[in-house]
C-alpha cells in the first residue's frame, strides 16, 4: 500500500525470473481488524503489520519497514561489492532505452544486471534480455512504486555477480518511487524534452533526492518548445548539487558523459570498497 498516492490494500506483486520462467506470486490482504498480511505462493511465512488511525503514523510506519529491509539490501550491495543505481521517471521518458543502450555499449567492459519493475507485462524486461543481460521483472500489481522488500526478493532470483553492477529500473512515477529507498547507492531521475521543463520544481521530491538528472531526446529539440536552460535552472533551485546529463539514447549524442560519470562512480566505488576490505 502507498500512503502517498493511494494504493489499493489489497495487492499482487510477481516476480518473473525470465531465465526459468517461473513466476512467484506475493499477495497483500487487509483484515477487518486492518491486519496486513502479505504471504507468498513459494515462501510460507507471513509478515504482519498493524495499521495505524491516522495516515501520519501509517506511513511512517511503512517507512521505517521499509528502511530497515533497505539498509539491509545495502548490506548485501556491499558484501558483494555490487553498485547499486535506482532510475525513476514518468512512463515514456526513455528508461528501458537508455538502459538497454547502456548494457549494448558498456557489457564488454562491465557486468550489468536489471530489476525491472513495471506495474503489468514483462515487454521491458523482454528488451533487457535481448542485450544478454540477466534480468528479473517484478510486477508491482497496482502499485506505483517498487520497495525495499521487492528488491531484496528479487535479488534472491537475479542472483547477480560479485563486482558488478545493478540496475533497477523503477515503476514509472515521479512521485512515490522517490519516497522509498530500496537500498541503492545512488538515485537517478530521467526526464525527456517531451514532459516539459517545469518538472523539476512541479515534482521537486524526485529531482531533490536524485544525484543524477538525465534529461533524454534532445534529438526531439528541434521539434518541441522545450527551454532546456530553464528546466536545468529549475533541478538546480530543487537541489543545487544535482550533476545533469543531456541525451539521446537514440542517435548517442550526450551518451559519452554519462558513460563517464558511471565509470568514475563504479572506479571510486570498488576503489574504496578494496580499501575498507584492506584495513
């Protein structure tokens, strides 16, 4: 359930593993007591959670859950010295074809591994097993965003390599998806030219907690009213040390810094994992 937008109680989420096929079912139900109850088709356990009168005590009491299980995942990230990266946008702003993009042209150099999490449908994590990359789709049902327990669930299925890097490609949502850490290591919002440059500072939340911005199809400029300056000016007031990367994953203008940012981050990650391991 997501306090935020409205979610409904009563939930599915599925988590496909396209290597075997098998699909793992985890339904969420509300007693008449507002006991929730999520239990598993594979896991038999069942985690309860009471729910509060008022929606403040609800959601931070789903936070707080949810922190606990992603300082967890972030434990996991570390032991295996695997980063982490969690991208966000609205449904159509070019996350699947970034990514996909960005698996063809680094998979020589880097292992990379994706959750994908769309609400229905594995079309997008089809696209990713294509490039040859391992991937895990998880359908959140009628949620709107993937959670710290999603990952860690789809985790055990991906099963990625140690020194590598993970992916997660979020639900489609400029809202709640930024309210739920999953444990990654940093958060990345994608923005086309299509959506408008007031964005940022419509949908601050997002833009404030990301450290990357990627703003993609500016092959598209020539054809749009899009004031580029004005939605970078407006990322910067929402979060000043926001870094923005301006891209086509179509033609691959732009693709090089951002190639470049990932690779110092994945340089100065392991560089300072080996470290700490050596103390």
């Amino acid at each position: 359930m997501c306090v935020t937008c409205g979610c409904s109680d009563d939930s599915e989420t599925k988590i496909t593993n396209l290597e075997t096929g098998e699909a793992e079912h985890h339904h969420t139900h509300t007693l008449a007591d507002g006991t929730v109850i999520t239990h598993s088709h594979i896991e038999a356990s069942q985690v309860h959670a009471k729910i509060h009168n008022t929606t403040i005590s609800l959601e931070q009491d789903i936070l707080a859950k949810n922190n606990l299980i992603a300082a967890q995942n972030r434990g996991w990230f570390k032991g295996r010295n695997i980063l982490a990266l969690n991208l966000m946008s609205s449904p159509g702003a070019g996350k699947t074809t970034l990514l996909t993009q960005t698996i063809n042209d680094l998979k020589h150099q880097l292992s990379i591994s994706v959750i994908e999490g769309d609400q229905e449908t594995a079309n997008d994590a089809k696209k990713i097993k294509e490039t040859g990359s391992k991937v895990i789709q998880i359908n959140t049902g009628t949620g709107c965003h993937l959670d710290a327990s999603m990952i860690d669930r789809g985790l055990q299925q991906l099963n990625p390599p140690l020194n590598s890097l993970v992916m997660i490609e979020n639900v489609g949502n400029l809202v709640c998806p930024a309210l739920f850490d999953l444990g990654e290591n940093a958060k990345v919002v994608i923005l086309s030219v299509t959506e408008g440059e007031d964005k940022p500072i419509k949908y601050p939340h997002i833009f404030r907690a990301s450290d990357i911005m990627i703003l993609t199809k500016i092959d598209l400029l020539p054809y749009l009213q899009f004031d580029v300056q004005k939605c970078i000016e407006y990322a910067k007031e929402v979060n000043p040390q926001i870094q923005i990367f301006q891209v086509s994953a179509t033609s691959g203008a732009g693709l090089e810094n951002w190639y470049k940012w990932l690779s110092e981050k994945i340089t100065s990650f392991f560089t300072s994992k080996s470290i700490t391991n050596s103390l």
